[in-house]
C-alpha cells in the first residue's frame, strides 16, 4: 500500500474493492475516518486508559467494517 495512505485506509484496505461496490467504498471510507479520529485523538494523549481505549475502539471499528463488506458482498438467495 502506498504510504501516503492514512492509518485508517491501510486498516480497512480501502482501495481494494475488486467488485467496485459502491456501499463497500462508503463503508471502508467512513471506517478508514473513525480509525484515524481515533487515531489522532490518542496521538494526543499519553494516558495509558485513553490510549487502551482508543486502540479497542480502532480494533472494533475494523472488526466492524468486515462483517459489513461481507453483508455488503453477500449475494442474495
């Protein structure tokens, strides 16, 4: 990935979409945002519990996005 890509992009791997859907770009987009929020909120801080709490927020973000791309990908039956 190239490194001008934010924390956030590299995370949720925002320009891979290879089915070029348009929700899975919203959601890695909107996702790669609340990571790097969080990301710059605790560059902010060195408080251990705010750190541990924003490293738990960007896991869960990322988590989230995934099971999102896969209903965003999953076909209908």
């Amino acid at each position: 990935m190239p490194e001008s890509m934010s924390l956030g992009a590299q995370r949720v791997r925002e320009s891979f979409n290879p089915s070029g859907n348009e929700l899975v770009d919203k959601i890695k987009r909107y996702t790669a945002d609340l990571i790097d929020l969080c990301n710059a909120e605790n560059d902010k801080h060195d408080d251990p519990e705010k750190g541990r709490c924003f490293s738990l927020a960007m896991t869960h973000f990322e988590d989230a996005a995934m099971w999102a791309v896969k209903g965003a990908t999953t076909p209908k039956k």
